[in-house]
C-alpha cells in the first residue's frame, strides 16, 4: 500500500512540476510566424516532431546516448530541465511534452536567424539533434547567415564520437529536404 501510494505521489508532483515549467516556457508567435495554421500546407511541424519521436526512440528510463550524454524520454538530455533530473522514469505524454517545449526552443533560435518557415522547421529539427551551443558555433550556421548552400555542410554531421551512423545521416536527408522546400 506505501509503494502505491509513493508511486501516485511521484507521478502527480512530476505532473505538477511538469505542467508549470510549460507554463513558465512560452514561444513568441508573432515573432515566429510559424502557427501550426501558417505552417499547415504541408503540415512539417506536426510531421517533424512525429519524425524526431522515431528517430530518437522513446526510453522510459535514462540512458547514454551515441554521444555519450545521459537522455530519457525521445532525447532529452540531463542537465536541460530540473524537473527531469531527478525523474526515475518518464511516460511517452510527458516525454512528448518535453521535446516540444524543446523543440519550439529550437525553432525560435532557428527563426531568429531570419529563416523563413520551412528552413527554420528544417534547422530547429537540426538543433533539437546537436544542441544549440553546437549549432551556434557550426560552419552550417554561418552558411544559413550569408544565405549560401548547406547540402555538402550539414551531410557532415553524421558522426557521433567519430562513429558514421547511417540514422543521422538519414536524418540529415531528410532535414535538407525540408530546408529546400520553400
């Protein structure tokens, strides 16, 4: 009966703490441009998230990922949110909660740098995978800022500790397609 009770005691306090960090994290539409209606005539945004979810796998427990970093629920890693630090275990809804509250971090870094809808979905998809510092320091990011071609520059980034995996580089195909289809 004690165990019962921790275990709902756990999982209504991480709701809790969960739903009021949402609330805390808010993306500036207006700025953005990209409501889910704007961005609807190939609907990448629903589309990526679904792709990112595959991609990532679900794990409702922590793990090491190929670069080595601790992760749970579809790529969250240790050290993003407080809350889910100290997580034991995540479900799928709550995991889906956190990579689009990430996720719409990344499509705001990626709109500020003056992307139009489908480039920013594109790279956001692309921030969400490397990390922000990474993508902020990248040779991609200073080809996207002088306008110039990306396909022979993000296809690099297809390694993890030095080890090609054939899932980044299908991923990056696919983050390129997107980038293209203006």
């Amino acid at each position: 009966m004690e165990k019962i009770y921790f275990k709902y005691l756990f999982i209504i306090s991480t709701f809790l703490i969960f739903s009021f960090s949402l609330n805390s994290y808010n993306v500036d539409q207006k700025k953005l441009d990209l409501k889910p209606e704007k961005i609807a005539e190939k609907n990448y945004y629903k589309e990526i998230i679904d792709n990112i979810k595959i991609l990532e796998g679900f794990s409702s427990s922590w793990y090491s990922c190929s670069a080595g970093k601790k992760t749970i629920g579809y790529g969250t890693t240790k050290g993003k949110y407080k809350e889910v630090d100290n997580l034991i275990f995540i479900d799928s809804a709550t995991a889906e909660n956190y990579l689009r509250l990430e996720f719409n971090k990344c499509l705001s870094i990626a709109a500020a740098d003056g992307l139009s809808k489908n480039k920013a979905l594109a790279i956001a998809s692309f921030i969400y995978n490397v990390g922000e510092g990474n993508y902020k320091r990248s040779t991609l990011r200073k080809l996207i800022l002088k306008n110039k071609p990306i396909d022979n520059e993000i296809i690099k980034w297809v390694y993890a500790k030095g080890k090609f995996l054939r899932g980044l580089n299908k991923r990056r195909k696919y983050e390129l397609k997107i980038f293209k289809d203006e």
